[in-house]
C-alpha cells in the first residue's frame, strides 16, 4: 500500500504511508513443516512539509529523505532551513528500524547533518548535489561514520546522470581496525536515458 494525501492540509502539511501487507503459506516440504505467518512491513509514516516556497521544511514520523536519500530511514525528525536560493542547511536524527522486520528499535541510532544545492529550491529540479556527514551508533558505540557525496543531474529530463560516493571516516576501534582514517566504501554511477516518450 502507498497512501499519500492529494493536497496539503493544516498549514501546507502532508501525510504519506507505505508499506506491506504480506502472508506466506507454505505446505510442508521435505525438510519443514507447514508454515502460515504474516510478514508485514511499514516503510514511511511520515507527517512532512516541504513546500518550494516555505524557508523551513521538515518530517517526522518513519522517514526517508527526498534531500539525503542515501542515509536510509529513521524513526524521528529531520529538518531543514533555506541560507539562500537553491541552498539548504539541515540535520536528522532517529532510531534506525530493523531492515528485516521493520520493527522499532532502541538501540540503533542515527543522526547527521547535510547541505544541499540545486538550480532551484523546490523538489523537481534540474540538478542537485548533497553532502552530508552521517553516524550511525548502537548502544554506546560508534557503529559507523561517513561523509556522504550524492548528485544528480538532468533529473527531469530525456538523459540523466546520478552519481553517490560515501567515504568512511575511522576514529576509535575502527582506526584500530582499519589502520587509516578515511576509506572510500562505496561508489555508485548510474546513467540513464529517456528514447521515447
């Protein structure tokens, strides 16, 4: 299911949900018994504003972010303010939700901050360039830190050219392990082209 409200309500808000609802049956195999169970996952419940023209823009709720995508989702808050046009400071932070089940968790957390440009404050644009610095931290610990470079170009139009990199940055056990401070963990290039309407 993937409910969105058609206009903003109540200052310029909306609500979207996303999800699913999934049940496996199974009759029994040579190594398993019979199997009945729900496996339900909710993917967004996120109350946000983000309208083109508003200085502020936020969401709370479940949350994947349409400015960092690259950060995943979090239960909690991420907000951001215009410094210019085309330019946004912002910050987020959250308990990640178990990948597998989709459950809440306590223990893992997430929580960064970004900057974003594009060729028009809005959310359909022509480019965009992202960077942000996100951590990710289980109980006490520093689980993992990165600084995240995403962009996209041409993202409306017939070709478009979207690149992401994340560089790890190592302090405390993960220095210890990996031996230096930066690592560069993953790199993505994607080139896609419109041939007809």
């Amino acid at each position: 299911f993937d409910l969105r409200s058609r206009k903003p309500f109540a200052g310029g808000h909306e609500l979207q949900v996303r999800g699913t609802l999934r049940q496996n049956r199974r009759a029994a195999g040579f190594s398993s018994p019979a199997e009945n169970e729900w496996r339900n996952r909710v993917y967004l419940v996120t109350l946000s504003r983000e309208r083109p023209a508003d200085r502020w823009h936020y969401s709370l709720g479940r949350i994947t972010s349409r400015a960092v995508s690259g950060f995943g989702q979090i239960d909690g808050l991420l907000a951001s303010g215009r410094l210019a046009d085309g330019l946004r400071l912002g910050a987020f932070a959250g308990f990640a939700p178990d990948p597998r089940t989709s459950e809440p968790s306590g223990d893992q957390r997430k929580a960064g901050g970004f900057l974003a440009w594009s060729d028009a404050d809005g959310v359909d644009r022509a480019w965009d360039l992202v960077l942000a610095a996100v951590g990710e931290y289980e109980g006490g610990a520093t689980s993992r830190e990165y600084l995240l470079l995403d962009g996209d170009l041409g993202r409306d139009g017939p070709l478009r050219l979207h690149h992401s990199a994340e560089l790890e940055v190592n302090r405390d056990w993960r220095y210890a392990a990996a031996g230096r401070r930066f690592a560069l963990s993953n790199t993505v290039t994607t080139v896609s082209a419109q041939l007809t309407r």
